[in-house]
C-alpha cells in the first residue's frame, strides 16, 4: 500500500482527481474561489512532477520503457490542462468590462480559444515529441480546404471580431440599415448580431453582412431622437400666424423634449397651400410613434381652434383653393361655444338642441400669457374648456415643482372640483394667450339628468388623470386617487342621478 501510494503516477493521478472535482463540480459556480483553488492545485502538481523529476515542459528521456513513456506523456497532459484552465479562470475573473457584458464575453471568448490552441500544441510538442513547426507547415493544405469550406463561418467570425472591438453599436441600440430596415440590437455573438423590430419580429444578420452595410446608429452617440413632420394648411392666413398656431402645438405637447428646443419652418407656399416643417426631439426612438399620434392631434385641435384649414397633398390633384367655398363658410354656421361643444367627444351623443341650450350658458373668459387660470388646491365648481391656447399644469410640494401635463384645444379641467368637491392637483398658468369657456355647475345639471352617460363619461376621465398625475408624483395617496365607479356614485348623488 504505501509503495502503490508513493508511486509518482499514483500520486499524479489522486492530485488531479481531487482537484477537477473540487474546481469543476464543488466551485463551479464561485469564479474566483474557482482561480484560487485551480492556481493552489496547479503549483501542487507542479512541485510534485519537478519533485520526482519529470519536466511537463521538456521533452521526455530517450531510453526509458514504453509504460513509462505512456505515464510521464499522460501526467504531462494532465499539467498542461490545469495549466489552461487556471490561465481561464484568471481571464474569466480579472478580464471585466464594467456595463460592456457582451464586448467581454466575446473578448474573454477570444483569449480562452488562443490558450487552448496553445496548450494542445504544447501537448504535441512536449508529450508525443512532434516538430509543431513542421506539423503547422505540412497541415496547410488542410487549412485551406477548411478554410474554403468554413469560407461564410470564418467571414462572419472574424467580421464579429472587428465589429465587437470597434463597437459601432451596443445591446439596447436602435439600427437602421442600408435597406431601412429599424431594428433594437438583443444580442451579439460570433455569428451574427439579433435585432427586434417594432413588430417584435426577431431578424438574424450575419456579422458578415453587417460589416459591409451602411447602417446608422440612431441611438448614439446619445439616446435622444429628433423627428420632422410636414403639415399643409390652406393660405387663409399669413405664415406667420400659421407659425404661432405650430408654436402653441409644441408647447401643447407632453412627449417631446424641450431641450433642444423645438422648431418650425415655411419650407412651401404657392397658391394651393403652405407648407411647414415641425422638428423636435424625443428620449428615445421607441417614443417616436407616440410623439408623432400626439403632434398630429394637437396640430388638428390648434387648427380648428384658430380657423385654420389642413390642405391636401400636392400629388393628390385637388381642387385649387379659392377663398369664400362652403367649407370656408361652415366655420360659421354655429356659435363658437356650439362649435366647441361639437370638438369635444364627450358631448358627441348631445342633440344640436342641447347643444345650443348648453352653449347659451357658457362664459367666456379670457387669460394673457403667464396668467394664472386657477392656483393649486383651488375648488372649481365650473367645467372650463379651453377654446385656444395652451397651459400649463404644475404641482409644488416643499421646494420641489412638478410639471403635471398641459392642456390644449379641446381639453377641460375643473372635474374634480366640480364632481367631487376636490382641489386642483396643481397650479394652471398660461403658456400663450388663452381663451376659455366656463360651464357652471347649473348649466351642467340639466344635462347629466338627462343623459347620466356624460357623468361616467367625466368619473372616467377623472380617474384617467388622478392615476397619471400620481405615477408622474410617485404619490397616489397626495391626489386623492378615486376609482371611476366611486365618482360615478359621487356624481350622481351630487347632481340627484338615477
């Protein structure tokens, strides 16, 4: 027993064991106690060949027996392969680019590949005694046949090499390549790189591919996105008042940025139109659609609000403009309160009758720019609706000021204390020269009596904005949050609903 235990190969053997199982299978998932325990064996091993004269890195002692040979080549291989392996786990641990994971994985990749590479030659070089440099020599013709047949692989490998080291683009960067197409990158890897579409559609491109596109990084070297729109109005007006009405639009807006500032030019007039060009930013490409959805409902309320006419395509063969047609002339056909009671979707199940009785109760009022319509915490008791113009919401609490939303054309405020008796979540100011109508508490009654729908309408909208509001504040219970059933109740108590 002791003879079988002091035998090198023995010794050799019940080394390795222990350690592949102590940092292969014990510390697999602890990388650095991992390098630790693979460095501590791989010196053990290394004092003990030295000790009983066995050089892993010198060729072996001509003259020896065949079973010798077999022992020292396999105890030779065993150290070369600790050897690799605790150079991996030293790259594994101390190889770390900090917010880069896949830039390091694919470069750590890379290492591992080139110490393996080196730590098979080395076995043929040390253990089997073969000149690598004539075995390299002589395999050529075999390079080339598998390089020939591996030709669209290694294209794509080394084409992720050079981009990875480059780094055009990142995980989470939103590309456009040569054919258009828009995609979000979700992974990098030797082959190709994956990009998710606004369709949620997965496309795999080959890094081959992607090296020679012409693609366009739109996400950096920041996230923030610009956007242009075109919109065409008919010239019943001069561009510059046309150009005030865009104004109050991009200050209307809740979406975009207002760094950098948003802009507007005439890039068109003859007599059929004028065209003008809105350009504004957003956080992020994926915000784009929204923004857009929202410019364009804002340009429409703004439009009707200033009697302005939208104009048709220049490719689409219309009509020419001539000032005095029936549609210039059906802006005046009804009261502008009846006008503005028909752009608002909540009073769209009125008859024109109610309509009219309830347009002859409204109030206008007027406000300058930085005037305040209403100061937070104020009880409304009217609905205002905003006939032009555009404000501002803004809450303050302590020394911080939150700007809420911002209301436009078409938009009213004043639910909340009208319904329920609650005050304004926040200041209103003007942003522009504003012109409100106010319907009282009276004139509102009669309606909801008859048409009970207008109040779950109203209850609805209130809790849309209550549950906005608080997300913007990270404060639900400071608003005063309501379920839409809970006001309905409220409301019809309030107004004796059945």
């Amino acid at each position: 027993m002791l003879d079988a235990i002091a035998d090198p190969m023995v010794q050799t053997g019940l080394l390795a064991a222990v350690g592949a199982l102590v940092t292969r299978l014990l510390l697999r998932n602890h990388p650095k106690r991992r390098m630790v325990g693979q460095l501590v064996f791989f010196v053990a091993l290394t004092t003990l060949l030295l000790y009983h004269d066995i050089v892993p890195y010198a060729p072996g002692p001509a003259g020896t027996s065949i079973l010798q040979r077999f022992f020292v080549g396999v105890a030779k291989t065993i150290w070369w392969i600790n050897g690799a392996w605790s150079l991996i786990s030293v790259v594994r641990v101390f190889l770390i680019f900090e917010r880069q994971p896949s830039e390091v994985r694919f470069l750590q990749d890379l290492i591992v590949g080139v110490i393996y590479v080196g730590a098979i030659l080395s076995v043929v070089a040390y253990v089997f005694n073969a000149p690598v440099g004539t075995l390299i020599a002589t395999s050529g013709a075999i390079a080339i046949i598998l390089g020939l047949a591996l030709q669209s692989t290694l294209s794509d490998l080394f084409s992720g090499i050079a981009l990875n080291f480059s780094r055009p683009y990142a995980v989470g960067d939103w590309l456009v390549l040569g054919d258009s197409m828009v995609g979000r990158v979700s992974e990098t890897n030797w082959r190709a790189t994956h990009l998710l579409t606004g369709a949620n559609d997965l496309i795999i491109v080959p890094n081959s591919d992607l090296a020679k596109a012409r693609l366009t990084n739109i996400s950096s070297p920041e996230r923030r996105h610009g956007v242009t729109l075109a919109v065409r109005f008919r010239p019943t007006r001069a561009p510059s008042a046309m150009i005030e009405v865009l104004r109050s639009v991009l200050l209307s807006s809740n979406s975009i940025l207002s760094v950098p500032e948003p802009g507007i030019q005439v890039t068109m007039l003859d007599g059929n139109a004028v065209e003008l060009e809105l350009s504004f930013s957003v956080t992020d490409i994926a915000q784009e659609g929204r923004a857009k959805t929202e410019i364009f409902d804002l340009i429409y309320r703004h439009a009707k609000a200033s009697g302005l006419l939208l104009a048709p395509l220049a490719e689409s063969n219309g009509a020419t403009y001539t000032p005095g047609t029936r549609e210039d002339m059906a802006l005046g056909q009804h009261t502008t309160p009846h006008r503005l009671l028909n752009a608002i979707a909540l009073f769209g199940s009125m008859s024109e009758d109610e309509k009219e009785a309830l347009a002859a109760t409204m109030v206008r009022r007027t406000f300058r720019k930085g005037d305040i319509l209403v100061q937070q915490g104020a009880i409304l008791t009217s609905l205002m609706v905003i006939r032009t113009g555009t404000v501002s919401v803004t809450r303050r609490e302590d020394e911080r000021q939150t700007e809420l939303t911002r209301f436009a054309p078409g938009d009213y405020f004043g639910e909340a204390g009208l319904l329920t008796g609650a005050g304004e979540p926040g200041t209103i100011e003007a942003l522009t020269f504003v012109v409100v109508y106010e319907i009282t508490q009276e004139g509102l009654s009669p309606l909801l009596r008859d048409r009970p729908a207008i109040a779950d309408a109203l209850g609805a909208v209130l809790s849309k904005r209550v549950a906005t509001q608080s997300l913007r504040l990270a404060h639900a219970h400071d608003l005063g949050a309501t379920s839409a059933p809970g006001l309905t109740e409220r409301m019809r108590h309030l107004f004796d609903l059945q």
